[in-house]
C-alpha cells in the first residue's frame, strides 16, 4: 500500500451508539494495525451511523439497512483499504450475499 487509509464511524449520540462504534473501531485496529492510519470516531446526531475509509463510504445505516456484523465490515473495509487481503476464516465461512442480520432477538424478558 503507498498510503495507510484513515476509517472514520460517525455515530448518533442521541441514541447511544458510542460504545457500538467504539467495538467497531477496535475490531478493525486488531484486524488491520497499523495497516490503516486510525480509526476516528465521529459523534453525529439524527440516528447516523456511517462508516467511511478514505473518501469511500463502506456502511451508512439508513442506506444499508441497520448496522453490520462484524465480518461484513471488515469485508468492506479490506475491499477498500486491502483488497488483496485475505480474513482468513471470516472470508470463507459466509456466503457472499449475506450482509445484515435482521433476525429478531431470541432473548426473552423474564
């Protein structure tokens, strides 16, 4: 790589999504290093949550459906920052259409 990318996760601070973005940004620093400049945290409001490296936008909630699983980001952010990296296990164990998990929780209230 001639440049380490920058990734910046902008999230809502109305709803409480700091320590959803800040997993996240430390998933991706122990995945990547120092291959990437730095993950930035961004706090917004009105429900966003996007994910950017560089100027490329890999994740806005709104346009993406929810937020993503942690395998998929990852997918995205190599394809950007690494594309000739390989995940390892993350890359073969998924089929490629699967993005967001939108199953309901299977936790009850007692």
């Amino acid at each position: 790589m001639d440049h380490a990318p920058a990734v910046r996760i902008t999230y809502c601070t109305q709803c409480n999504w700091l320590l959803r973005a800040s997993w996240m940004a430390t998933e991706l620093l122990s995945t990547f290093g120092s291959d990437l400049s730095g993950v930035t945290l961004i706090p917004g409001t009105g429900g966003i949550f996007t994910v950017e490296v560089d100027d490329n936008s890999v994740w806005d909630r709104r346009r993406d459906g929810g937020f993503p699983d942690i395998v998929t980001l990852k997918q995205r952010v190599r394809d950007v920052a690494d594309p000739d990296r390989d995940l390892g296990h993350g890359d073969r164990s998924r089929p490629a259409a699967a993005t967001v998990d939108h199953s309901p929780s299977t936790t009850e209230d007692t």
